[in-house]
C-alpha cells in the first residue's frame, strides 16, 4: 500500500510518538494473519530518532551491550518479532531488558510481537500490549486493490471485505482463490467465499491435530449462537473426554465460558473439520442440551442431518415463530436459513428466505438481508412473499441506498401485498419521499388511492386553515431538519411468511392514525393533525415494542411534544437493545438527538449523535449516520468549532448527493451557515442561506427551511440587506403560529425586530425576550440578548447595551458557544466596557479551561492513554481531526509531550479545575 497513509500506519506513528517521548515497550500482538511482522517492519521506517536493531534469540545475552551502546549516542528501538518462539531463557532476558527500560528511563523503545491465539508466555505477560485490530473498510479496499492483477468489481470488493472480517491475510487469500473474470464481476462469485482450503492457508500449522475434540465442539457451539464463546458447562457434556485434560492452547476459559483465543482460528477449526466430525460435534451438542426443543438443540440437529428434511425444517420455523422464543435477531436468521436449506418446497423456502431477510436486517446485516432477499424474490415466490421482499428492500434502501429507490420499492410492495400490508408498505413509502423532500410523492403515497394531491405544497407546508382551532400540541413540527419516519423496518413478531395479518385495521390502529396525521400535517390541516398524533404517541409509549416507539417519537415531534419525543426515543433504544435489534439502534438514537436539539440540549444531542453514528457504521446504514452527521454539524455550529461543522457537514452532503436525502443535505447547508454566522461572516452565512429559504426550485426541504429563517433574517440584517427576509418573515410567521416549535414565537419576535424601525424594534426585542422565559435553551435565548445589545450600542445606550451583552456572554459560555461568546465579549469592549472577569484561579489551575469543548474532550481520552484513533472512533471523527487539535491543545497549553498532559489533567482534577 505504499504511498497511502492507512489506519494501521497512522497507529504505528502515534506509537512511536508516545515512544520517542516517553520511552516504553509494548507487546504487539494480534490473531494469525494480522500483520504483526508488517507492523513491525513500519515501526522500523519510520523511527527516525536514532537507531533500529532486530534481534534474534540467539542474540539474546548481547541485550544489555546493545542497549548501553545505542542509548549512549540517543533514543534506539529495539524489534523483536515472534518472541514466543525464544526458549524461555532468551524470553527471561527480554523481560528484564523491558523492566529496565520501562523502571529506570532509559531512552530506548521495545516492540516485541507475538500471537494471540495462544496464551501468552508467562515471561511477557505483564508488559503492556497493543493489539493489532482488523483493518478499517478504507484500508481493506486499499488491499484488495493492490492485491489484484486488475481491477476489482466494487460489489466483489465489498464481498471480499466482509467475508475476511479485516484480517488482512485471508483477504490476501481471498483474492488469490478468484479467477479474473469472478474478480471483475463477468462471472459468479462461488456460494461460499471463505473456505477450509481457503482458511487452512492462513492458519498453516496452527491447527490443532486432533480433527475433532475440544476445539471443535466448541467451535460448533460457538457458530450456532453467532457468539465469540459457549457455554462450558454444554460443551463439556457434548465432549466428556475432554473434562481431565488440560484446555488447549487455542482456548480460554472464564466466567463459565470457553472462547477461542482468535476468531480466525475458530473459523478455521470448524471450517477444515471433516463433514462427519462437524455432524457429530453439533448431534452431541443436540444431546447434551437441558431443554431438547429449544431452538438451538434443534439448530444442531439440523446441521446434523443431510439431504432435505422437510420435518425438521418445521420444526426450526415453529421454534422461531413461537411467542415465547426468546432468540435474538441473528440466531433467529441462522435458524430460519438453515430451514430454507432443508425445505424442499420452492414457495415455503422462499417464505424462510424472506423471514431470515428480516431477521438480518434487524440484526444489523444489511448485506446479509439483501442476498436472503434475492431469493425470496423470484417468480415463483408467491405474491405476498414477493411483497413482503419487496418491503424489506425498501427498509434497506431507506437505510442504506438511493431514497428514490426506496420509495418504488414500497410502492410495488404496496401492490403485491393484501391491504392491511399494503397500507404499511404507502406509509414507508411515504417516509421515503419525506426524506427525499418530494412532498408531492408523499402525500401521493398517503392519499386513499394514492393519486398526486394538486395542493400548492410549498404554501400547504405553512399555511394555517382559517377555520378551526389551533392548539400548541396540534402543529406539526418536523424534527430539528428531520421529518417523521415511519416504521419502515418490520417488527420482531412478523410471522416468517413475509405476509401481515389480513383483519382489517381497526380504528385508532397506529399505522393508520400516523398516516392520516401525517397527511393532516402536509395538507396543512393541523386541527385534523392533532388528534390521530396524539393517539400514535400514547398508544407507543403504554408498549414496549421499540417499533411502535419510534413511531411515537415521530409523531411526538411533528406535535413538537420534545419530552414525550425524548421519552419514546430512550424506550425505543433500550427496546432495541434488549431484543438485538441493531437495525433500529441508530434510529431511537437519532430520534433522541433531534429531541435534544429542539430542546435546546446539542451537547446531549452531540452525545447521542456520536454513538448512533458508531451503531449506524456497524448496522451498515449510510443514510442514518448521513442525518447523525448532520446533528453533529449543528451541534459543533453552536459551539464554535468550524472545522467539525466542516467535517460532518461534508460527511452528510457525500451521502445526501448519492442517495438524494435533501432533508440532510438541508440541515448540513444550515449547519454551515450558523458556523459562519457564529465566526461574525453575515454576508457568506446570508449567500448560503438564501437558496435554502428564498421560494424557488432551490428551496431546501420542506420540513427544515422554517427552522432556517431565522438565521437568514440575522445574516441578511448584519450584511445590510433586510429587505432580502422581509417575505420568509411573513410565512415564518404562520409557522410560529402552529405553536409546535416552542423556540419560534420568540425568534419571530427577534427577526421582526431586526426588520423594524427603531421606534418599535426596541419592544419587539423587550417582547422576545419575554416569550424566551417561557422556554428552555440558552443558546436562542442568548442570540436575541446579543443582538439586542448590539441595536441598543448602536444606540449609544450604552448602560443597557452592557447589561443585555454581558447576558448574553455568560449564555453563550454556559451553553460553550464559544465564538458566540467571543462576539458578545467584543461587542462590550466596543462599548467601552470589558466583560466581567471569572474568578481568580491558584497558580497553575485551570489552564484546561483556555482549550475549546472538542479540545477538552481530546485532551481527556488523550489523558486516559487513548491513542489519537482511538479518541477519533470515540468521537466519531477523522484521525486527521484529532491530531489537529491536538496540536492546537500542546500550543495553547504550551507543553510538548502527552506525559505532560497527563500531569496537567491530573493536576487540574485535584485541584478542582473543571474539565
């Protein structure tokens, strides 16, 4: 991979950093096939503080001279590369030339590598270890490519990738084991990608010579539950002979669990056993069960058996589909595969194919949903099995794919599907067209017989009926930039046909009283909104199905109920969390951001948003990390940081381009814009803005260019152009009038007194302030005492300026809207005054407190030991970011290693300094 800069050797270089600097040792280890003696051979490049010595075991007695000699003339490192094949003198020696460097300080580094999967000698045990992770998707695409003749089909790339599991010599292998015409796409990849063959390669001499045994029932165990362990006390029972014999190097045992020290050697192990040792490993396992018919005995009978079996694929279909079945998403779908595998009947393996999909999906397996899917697709699927495919395709496009697609997708489902189905595949569709910002599609999607509605949306979207009455929880209010989404994912207890229960659907039913609010909201008929609303959110909270849920969280933020939206989106992820859904982990996530922005809480959003961003990489939903990438975005325009407004912005653009998601891209402009505002840019803030909110084809979408306003007015009134606002004021206005957005009564007041004539902007500003008691979130609050401070300076009141900024300068801090509050702070030294200065801290104390909040957050995981990957995975952004503001950290805090660091943080912390 020469001339890339991958994760692996960014994380060789922070670790000679940390090295140079403090001298030290680490034992660099990892599973077979990691690339241990690779890392090793970066290490050695890219040192460049002194010299490199490798060193053999026979080499061992000359430690103590190499190292006096090289440490005289300045730092040196030391490599040593498969330790665990020194006899156990050599090993001795290399232990206490590591004690010595580590106790005394001496200017020397040790790497010594060794492997995981077996234990680790008890020479070594002690020292400090860097384990050596699977590749990063980005890295792994860098290999297939270099490791290739010529170039490699992107679907077989992403194939290749997961099949390996980072483990960059079985992609090696992989890529060897295929012709070019597979590599290329002109010829079908074989079922099965990763073989014994393949595998046996990899692991060589690692594996262990009796063919069954220990390892492989354990490994059989381990494979039915998908886990990286089993249970000791059932593999014991299925491997009696195994009960006084030592536990082989392979295992490890712990908490009444065995596990193999390597997830490859697993795979291997039970992927070169002979077919026969593999059935007589998963039969004993079958007999050795407490309860014979539980879904997993059964699984293992399964594989014990050949040829199809119609009786015993029942069997595992009644388990998974019986109520008190208790199975996660993921041995639910390994269950219902292996009975497609046995069935004979085209139609009923179709049905199993169908409801394994779905139990994929739930898991977190998007690509393992859509090749189950393939096979449930075919003509001669029934209709219903089709639909029901059908449906789950667009759940994964709207996840993951062109939102578009998805919505075709709903729509053929909705036409295959009999009705009670049928109206839950328009709802999803509908959802698809929400997040496309078609709301001409949408309400085609919601209407009875799903003809394109001829109202003027743009105007339907904000006008407010002139008959009934309009009550603050019957409004619609979409999400902080995101509108309601429907369930599109399938519930847990869908039976595994693919089909929906046929009894007409009741009134009050929550599909149908989120479809008609929904449409009630697009068609402006907020006094038909309210009720059906309502009703989707008590009906989901009284429940625990994390489904219906996030239904009521939608529904709770289109009503602009922010406490029930928060309440339903924390249920919803501990719902998902406790039945293995992974697929709806990131939503209830990005429900509970939204929520926390419309409240006024970004850092709690901020929190929220970097773990769905991590749930949604896992789930692989490019779509949903598209609109956490956007909440970080706005988070980060509150407090200042423009590079990470800069960096997430993008991040939701690149997916919104490609999947047509104009309410992220929507929020991302936004974000931008605010980060501008912030940094004192009015007139870049105004020119991004105006294509947003202005009427025209390039009007953002429909459920956020309301939200936008009010920084347009601001932007356009601080560049000198209010007549520019002057219309969006006007429709901003119907839309405070909806009651659904706590925060718009007082923004309207705000924009109209930006607008006005000094003889009445004075009240509007007075009148603002008034409405923001009634609300909570210091940032709005803040950004009107701002500006009217500057109106009131400009006035030469000069006394009230100082009183309205010096508000506004401790609002902004406490919400850590830094820029903000730099503004507010300039501003009063404009008028002649400073801002009150903080309380005297000791000598030495509180110098954390001079770094912004991103930089605080850095310098405490940096403080923890975290190397700068590890704080970037944490935090949910690049490498590349981190060590910027790290170096920003260092400058402003004047120090020049991370030990000092640590002592800063440590010191601070004693001393009560806030972090």
């Amino acid at each position: 991979m020469t001339g890339h800069t991958t994760a692996r050797q960014r994380l060789t270089a922070e670790l000679l950093d940390a090295l140079r600097t403090d001298g030290g040792v680490r034992v660099v280890t990892g599973e077979p096939g990691c690339g241990r003696t690779t890392f090793l051979d970066h290490a050695a490049r890219l040192f460049r503080a002194g010299p490199v010595r490798h060193l053999r075991a026979d080499q061992a007695h000359e430690l103590d001279d190499t190292l006096r000699t090289a440490t005289a003339a300045g730092p040196v490192l030391l490599c040593v590369d498969d330790a665990h094949l020194w006899d156990a003198p050599a090993r001795a020696t290399l232990a206490r030339t590591a004690a010595r460097i580590r106790g005394t300080g001496v200017r020397a580094a040790l790497l010594v590598t060794v492997p995981d999967h077996r234990r680790v000698a008890p020479e070594l045990a002690d020292l400090p270890v860097l384990r050596l992770g699977p590749l990063t998707p980005a890295d792994a695409a860098l290999l297939v490519r270099d490791a290739a003749d010529e170039a490699v089909d992107p679907a077989v790339r992403e194939e290749l990738i997961t099949a390996a599991e980072g483990n960059p010599a079985l992609l090696r292998a992989l890529v060897r084991s295929l012709s070019p015409a597979q590599l290329s796409g002109r010829r079908a990849l074989p079922p099965s990608l990763v073989t014994g063959e393949v595998l046996a390669e990899v692991a060589g001499d690692r594996l262990p010579d009796d063919p069954g045994g220990l390892p492989l029932t354990t490994a059989a165990a381990a494979r039915a539950t998908g886990e990286e362990d089993a249970d000791d006390e059932l593999v014991l029972r299925a491997c009696p002979c195994a009960i006084d014999e030592p536990l082989p190097d392979l295992l490890t045992r712990g908490e009444g669990r065995l596990r193999f020290r390597s997830a490859l050697m697993l795979r291997a192990v039970y992927a070169t056993a002979s077919p026969g040792h593999r059935r007589a490993a998963h039969l004993a396992l079958a007999e050795a069960a407490t309860e014979p018919d539980g879904l997993l005995p059964l699984l293992h009978r399964s594989w014990a058996t050949t040829g199809p079996a119609p009786a015993v694929a029942a069997s595992l279909t009644r388990a998974v589909t019986d109520p008190a079945c208790t199975a996660p998403p993921a041995l639910r779908r390994r269950a219902l595969t292996r009975a497609a595998d046995l069935t004979p009947d085209g139609a009923e393996r179709a049905r199993c194919h169908l409801a394994a999909a779905q139990q994929a999906l739930l898991a977190g397996h998007t690509a393992d949903a859509l090749r189950l899917l393939e096979q449930a697709r075919g003509r001669s699927a029934p209709a219903p099995v089709r639909g029901g495919a059908e449906l789950l395709r667009g759940a994964v496009l709207l996840a993951d794919g062109p939102v578009e697609d998805a919505r075709e997708s709903f729509l053929l489902a909705a036409d295959l599907l009999p009705p009670p189905a049928a109206a839950r595949a328009t709802l999803a569709a509908a959802d698809a067209a929400w997040s496309a910002g078609d709301p001409t599609a949408c309400l085609s999607a919601l209407a009875p017989t799903r003809t394109p509605s001829t109202l003027p949306l743009a105007e339907a979207c904000v006008r407010v009926p002139r008959s009934g009455t309009l009550t603050a929880s019957g409004a619609p209010a979409a999400r902080t930039g995101a509108g309601p989404r429907t369930e599109s994912t399938p519930p847990t207890s869908s039976p595994p046909n693919g089909t929906m229960p046929t009894n007409p659907v009741p009134d009050g039913d929550p599909s149908r009283d989120h479809r008609d609010g929904l449409r009630a909201v697009l068609l402006a008929r907020f006094d038909l909104a309210a009720a059906p609303l309502r009703r989707v959110v008590d009906n989901g909270l009284r429940g625990s199905d994390p489904d219906h849920l996030l239904r009521s969280a939608a529904a709770a933020l289109m009503l602009g109920d922010v406490t029930s939206a928060r309440r339903a989106g924390a249920r919803a992820l501990a719902a998902a969390r406790t039945s293995g859904s992974a697929a709806l982990e990131p939503r209830a996530l990005e429900y509970l951001a939204y929520a926390e922005l419309r409240a006024g809480r970004h850092q709690l959003a901020r929190t929220h948003a970097e773990e769905g961003l991590r749930t949604a990489a896992r789930a692989g939903q490019r779509n949903t990390a598209a609109h956490h990438h956007a909440v970080l975005a706005l988070a980060a325009s509150i407090e200042g940081e423009a590079d990470l407004v800069a960096e997430h912005a993008e991040a939701a653009l690149r997916t919104a381009r490609r999947h047509g998601l104009a309410q992220a891209a929507a929020l991302a402009h936004w974000a931008a814009a605010r980060a501008d505002l912030g940094a004192g840019r009015p007139r870049e803030a105004a020119q991004r803005l105006g294509p947003l909110v202005l009427p025209g084809a390039r009007r953002g979408h429909f459920a956020v260019w309301m939200l936008a306003v009010p920084c347009f007015v601001e932007a356009t009134a601080s560049a000198g152009r209010p007549q520019h606002a002057a219309a969006v004021v006007e429709s901003f206005a119907l839309w405070a009038a909806c009651g659904a957005d706590p925060q718009a009564p007082s923004q309207l007041l705000r924009c109209r007194a930006l607008l006005a004539a000094p003889d009445t902007a004075d009240e509007l500003y007075r009148r603002a302030l008034d409405r923001h008691d009634d609300t909570a979130g210091d940032f709005e609050r803040a950004r009107t005492e701002l500006l009217y401070g500057k109106w009131l300076r400009r006035r030469r009141r000069l006394r009230e300026a100082r009183t309205r900024l010096e508000e506004a300068r401790l609002g902004f801090e406490r919400c850590g809207a830094r820029l903000w509050a730099q503004q507010a702070a300039a501003e009063l030294r404009a008028g002649g005054a400073a801002p009150a200065a903080a309380p005297a801290a000791s000598p030495g104390a509180g110098d954390l407190a001079r770094l912004t909040p991103q930089q605080l957050r850095i310098a405490r995981y940096v403080a923890e030991g975290a190397t700068n990957r590890e704080v970037a995975l944490s935090l949910s952004v690049s490498t590349r970011t981190v060590d910027y503001h790290l170096r920003n950290v260092f400058a402003t805090l004047g120090l020049r290693s991370r030990v000092e660091l640590v002592r800063l943080v440590e010191q601070e912390e004693k001393t009560g300094a806030r972090l």
